[in-house]
C-alpha cells in the first residue's frame, strides 16, 4: 500500500492551538504519509514554518483561498488532481465547506472537517450567517468525517445529529508529558520575583475568547492587595496589547507580560497556579499542559474546560470576577502543593501515543 498523500488546511501558522496541535501530531506520524502539504488559508505563513519544514515529506502552501473564490478552488482542485492527494483534513470547522466539496470533486476519498472550537467565532451578520450555514451543509454533505476535540463542539454544532453516528468522533489533545516533566528550572530569577511569592499565571495569545480583559481585572485586585503576589502572562499579542494599560496604572512590576515563549515548561514551572477564564475553547491545549505539570488551577466553566479536568471546585462564571477573585486567594492562603492525582490522570486521559494513534486511525481508514 502507497504511503498517503495528505492536505491539512489551516489559517496560517503562527503559534496557537490548531498550529501546535498539527506540529505535534505530524513530529509524531509525518513518517507514515507520503507528500504532506500544509495549505495556509490566509495565504500567510507563521512563526512555526521552520518547525513544520524539519521534516523532508512536508511543504508548506501560502495561497488565500477567500469565501466565494471560485478560481482558488478551480486551482485548489487541479491541485489535489496533479499531487495524488487520497486524505484533506480542514481544521477550519464549519469553513471546511467549500474545500470539502472541491476535495470531493477532485475524488479525494478521504474528507475531514476537524472542529477545533466549541462555539461560532465570528461576528453576526446576516451575510456571515448566511455563508456559515451554507458551508456547514457543505460540511455535512461532502465529508466522510467531522471530528472535534471536545464533545461541547459536536453538541453545539451538530445537536441531535452526531451521536450513534460514525462519521463523528471526539479526538482529543494529544501532549507528550515528557517534554514538559523533564524540565524543573523556573524562571523567576530572570522574572525579578522572589522565590517565596504567590504567582499566578495564563498562556495564550491575545484575543477576545482568552479573557484577559478578566484576568487583568482580577490582578489587579490581588496585587494591590498582596505586596507578595505576581502575575505572568505570555502569548502572541498579550504585551503589545496590554501594556500601555498596565504601565499607565502602575503595575508592570507585579503583572509581567511576554508574547509567544519557546520555554514554555519553565515558564509553568515558575507558577504556583494557573488561571485561565476563557470565554470559549475547544480543549484548551494551555489547561492540559498546565495541568501535566501538576499545576493547581482556576478557570471557566463553560462546557469544554468541564470535558477537560478532573476536579470541578474552582470553575466560575467567566466573568464573575469577584468568584475568580475569591478562588484565587483562597490558593493564595493554602499554598497547595501540585496536584499529583489531577497530574496522574491528565498524563493518562491525554497520551499523545493514544491520542495521535486515534487521529491517524480516522486520517488513513
């Protein structure tokens, strides 16, 4: 059997859920496809490309393909004709659409939309809906798969509809725990925070669905009223978004920011809790790593954080400030040790050899 020729589309490839999940994935099966193709959407490529093209069987596509572009998907169909392509796999979720149905033209045998979000993520409007409905049929009419790393996706997409039904499945996260409990050093030295402070943490870029409109609020409450009490925030956007804010009221040396980090096990390391109120996920890789590490945490309880841990105490309301607020330091009081029982079971639930063998398993039946 001719090893597989695969297209895996996304947005573009900065560092983010969908990007870090993919290049976990294929560090981890790219040797078991043929040609593999990674086909930016946005015709833009990212802070991962180099990452991505360690790898001699992967090639990197940056070609906008926009909502009504009939000569992109006219190209896109020649494409997969002219390179034998017999697997696409869109992570775009309901905007898989239109390439679903170009890939089935094309004869593509293997169809998969991969719902990475739990809820629409796209302002209303009657011309967006319009589409959106449009492709979500598109969806359910051209694939042969629609999977989704959480169960709140499916139900929130697809009611009724996706369950007993084979041609959905939840695929969860895959994290080899290794790479994170291999490292003990911290960063706090380099931080400027002494060793026998409270520090509270989150990672992930800056966008409207991460919170940090909260998180910022509830800071600054424990910071003014704890001298001992830090908080560390990294991710693509978070400095160059919330700096001017924190400098104007006098709290860049208690509320540390940094954009996107290479070192992120020292940098969970350097925590003693992790806070992380989301509006919407999937299943919230950042939570997962955070949780490997053996890091107590507060977070949301929207339905896919609920999926996602073990313990369900510390979720609230993802904009009840005042919940996070009182959580928080009540932690603060405790000082609890990490949570080995929580470690245990996150290691276990999310094995990237069991997750990643799942994926390939609906990538190549």
């Amino acid at each position: 059997m001719n090893p597989l020729n695969i297209v895996f589309f996304v947005n573009n490839l900065d560092s983010g859920g969908i990007e870090n999940y993919l290049l976990r994935f294929l560090k981890e099966k790219h040797k078991f496809f043929g040609s593999i193709y990674i086909y930016c959407k946005s015709g833009k490529g990212g802070q991962l490309e180099e990452e991505y093209l360690k790898f001699s069987n992967i090639t990197i596509i940056k070609k906008k393909l926009g909502y009504f572009d009939f000569n992109g998907y006219r190209e896109l169909k020649e494409f997969l004709i002219l390179n034998n392509i017999s697997v696409i796999c869109d992570f775009m979720g309901n905007f898989s659409g239109l390439s679903l149905r170009t890939a089935y033209k094309a004869k593509v045998n293997k169809r998969v939309a991969f719902y990475r979000g739990s809820t629409d993520r796209f302002k209303k409007g009657i011309l967006r809906n319009s589409y959106n409905n449009l492709s979500k049929y598109l969806v359910k009419r051209y694939s042969t798969d629609i999977l989704s790393n959480s169960k709140a996706a499916l139900n929130y997409f697809f009611p009724k509809y996706w369950e007993d039904n084979i041609k959905f499945d939840v695929v969860s996260n895959g994290i080899n725990a290794a790479t994170f409990l291999s490292e003990n050093k911290n960063l706090r030295k380099e931080f400027g925070i002494p060793d026998s402070a409270f520090v509270v943490g989150h990672t992930g870029r800056y966008n409207e669905a991460k919170n940090h409109t909260v998180i910022i609020s509830v800071a600054e409450k424990l910071v003014s009223d704890y001298d001992d009490i830090y908080f560390i925030l990294c991710g693509n956007g978070v400095k160059d978004n919330l700096s001017y804010e924190l400098d104007i009221k006098g709290l860049t040396d208690k509320i540390l920011l940094f954009e996107n980090r290479t070192d992120i096990s020292e940098f969970l390391n350097t925590m003693d809790c992790y806070f992380f109120p989301s509006l919407t996920e999937g299943q919230p890789n950042a939570l997962i790593e955070a949780m490997i590490v053996g890091l107590p945490y507060v977070a949301s309880n929207i339905d896919p954080i609920k999926e996602t841990v073990f313990d369900l105490e510390n979720l609230h309301d993802p904009n009840d400030i005042d919940s996070f607020y009182e959580s928080l330091k009540a932690m603060y009081h405790k000082k609890p040790q990490k949570q080995l029982e929580i470690q245990r079971k996150a290691i276990e639930k999310f094995d990237f050899n069991k997750c990643f063998n799942h994926f390939y398993t609906r990538l190549s039946e």
